[in-house]
C-alpha cells in the first residue's frame, strides 16, 4: 500500500510539471507570443486571456508583454525658446505596446526576457521624446506661461510634442508604430528657469498686469464718467420738470385760493381766529413743553375766562379777556375822597397814603 502511495505521488508530480511544460496562462492585460524554434508569425500571437497550450521548452518558448499605458520620463534637459530663454525642461510620455509579434521582432535582440525589451524599447523612445522636447523653441517664454488673452499655450504645445513624437524616426526610417508601440500621450513634467530668467519672467509678468490693470482703470474711468454724466442730465430734466409742475401747481393753487382770499378780506377777525385755531392744532402736548406769555396772539383763547363775556356772534380778539367787534370797558375809577367836614382834623399823610394803597385808589 505504501509502494502504491509513492508512485502514486510521483505520478502527481510528474504531471504537475509536465502541465507547466506545455501549458501557459494569458491574463486579460497581456499578450504573449509563441515562438516555435525562435520564430514567430501572426498566427502564434495569442491576445484573449486564457488557458493555452505548447510544445515543451526549446521547442517552443513564450514571451509575454503587459499591454497596458507605461510611462517614461526623460530627466531634465536644456531647451532655447524663441525669445531667445534659456529654460529647463522634464518631459514625460506614455506608450503601450500595440502589436505584439512586431515588438518582439524589433527589440528580442536586447534579451530573452519582456522586461529586457521594455528597456530596450524606451532606449529607442528616448531619440524620440528628445526631439519632440525640441518643440519648446517654438515657443516664446510669455507663451508658455501668459498670453495677452491670459491663456496658455501648453495645451498647443503638448500636441505637437505627441505629433512629433509619433512622426520621429531612427537612422533606418523606423517610426513608433514601426516597433509595435503606440504613443499614447506626451507633455511637460517640469518647467525650470536660472535666477536672471526668472527675475526677467517676473518683471515681463509684473509689467503685463500693471498694463492690464491701467486699460481696465481706464474703461472704469471712461464708463463712471459717462454716468456721471447721464445722471447729471437726467437730474436736470427731473428738476426741471419738478420746477414747471410746480409753477403750475403752485398758479392753480393761487387761482383757487382767489375766492377763500376774498372772503377772508371780508371777514379778517374770522381769518385770523381760524389762523390762531390752525397754531393751536399743531402744538402737540405730549412731545413739547410751551411757556409763552399771555398776551401773546392766540394764547388768550386758552384762559379759562376767554369766552365767558362773548356776545352771541362775538369773536375772541388777539389779546387776552379781550372781544373782537365789542368796545373795550373803562376800567373803573376810584370814587373821589371826601373831604372832612369843617373843624375836623386831617389824618397824617403817611396813613392817608397807606389807605390808598389798599384800597386800591379809592374807597
């Protein structure tokens, strides 16, 4: 039983690595290629991941290549723009491979593995990525930063850097889609500047905003005054007619107060009553506090005594107590002092003085 367990076991093992001889798996992000004593056609590319299978090793051999985006960067380099700046620049691109069989036949003379191939292939990239950086002395340095319209013209350049990148071709005419490899995109990583082209990127910089900020002072300027203006014109016309309407208002109110102005020269103690009512009116007790004389006009109607001695039809006059249209009373006189009779005596002058005082004049 235990002989039959070994060999059995042997058996396992001896299948297990006879399956890796002449099985491969494809994942969904490769393509492999089957080469049949070195060689391979179009028919030996195999793109659908998968379980496949193959002649054992030297007969056949498989080299796989991860078709997704690689990125490759090219270190910092020199470049003159058309200003005549001198300026640094990192650039980058990233490719993948496209057609498998053609990638193998261009670079499996730089080893056996895939990843000998990618290095070989970015060693052909590198030609090509230097001259699509040379682009960049097409351009000005305000170009690549500022534009007039205050946009950059980047975008514009990184397409004609991939354009150049794609079109690019080694000694014997070999272009990208020549190694089976497609450019999928190309830019600038970094843009460096020595110290006196930056101090000079500055002060262009500074002197493009300060000539932006005066035209824009300037349109301000130019559309404050035309309001001014507007609104100083408008305002004239609004006081103008303002004054005409109120002339007119002003003559009509004239014309219709005519008739009231006549009836009031009829009757001036009426007007002048209806006058001192209208001061009374606008006095308001409970925001001000009045001390006036009596006897001013209009103030002798509020004494309590004010319409007590008024006739029928009898109007209250300006002063106070006193009656419009009724003759004003002589104050009483003093009845005149008898004299004492014959023989009697004549009291001190001082005490006769003293009795007038309060008597008031009189007995």
């Amino acid at each position: 039983m235990q002989k039959f367990l070994r060999y059995l076991l042997a058996f396992v093992v001896i299948l297990v690595l006879v399956s890796f001889t002449v099985t491969f798996t494809v994942r969904f992000t490769e393509a492999a290629v089957v080469t049949t004593f070195g060689r391979a056609a179009e028919g030996d590319v195999k793109r659908d991941a998968g379980l496949y299978f193959k002649w054992p090793y030297p007969i056949q051999s498989i080299t796989k290549y991860d078709t997704r985006v690689r990125l490759f960067t090219l270190k910092v380099e020199t470049q003159q723009t058309r200003d005549n700046r001198q300026i640094a620049v990192e650039t980058f691109a990233t490719w993948r491979v496209s057609d498998p069989l053609k990638f193998f036949q261009t670079f499996r003379t730089g080893g056996e593995r895939a990843d000998e191939h990618y290095a070989a292939a970015e060693q052909a990239l590198r030609a090509n990525l230097r001259a699509a950086a040379g682009v960049v002395s097409n351009y000005s340095m305000e170009d690549l930063f500022t534009t007039a319209s205050g946009q950059s013209k980047l975008p514009e350049l990184e397409a004609k850097m991939l354009e150049t990148f794609r079109r690019a071709s080694d000694q014997q005419g070999s272009r990208l889609a020549d190694y089976g490899i497609e450019a999928v995109d190309v830019g600038l990583t970094r843009i460096l500047l020595p110290e006196e082209v930056t101090r000079a990127v500055f002060d262009r910089m500074k002197a493009t905003r300060e000539r932006l900020a005066k035209e824009i002072e300037t349109q301000g300027q130019s559309q404050a005054e035309a309001i001014r203006t507007k609104a100083k014109s408008d305002a004239e016309r609004i006081t103008s007619f303002a004054q005409s309407l109120a002339d007119r208002i002003r003559t009509q109110g004239d014309k219709e107060a005519v008739p009231y102005i006549e009836k009031m020269n009829q009757m001036p103690e009426l007007a002048v009553f209806m006058a001192n009512m209208e001061f009374i009116r606008k006095i308001d007790p409970r925001t001000s506090t009045l001390v006036v004389p009596s006897d001013m006009p209009g103030i002798g109607v509020l004494m309590p005594d004010a319409l007590s001695t008024l006739k029928p039809g009898q109007i209250p006059s300006l002063s106070t107590g006193g009656m419009m249209g009724a003759p004003q009373q002589p104050a009483a006189q003093p009845a005149p002092r008898q004299r004492p009779a014959s023989g009697g005596t004549r009291p001190p002058q001082g005490e006769d003085q003293h009795d007038a005082s309060n008597n008031g004049g009189g007995e």
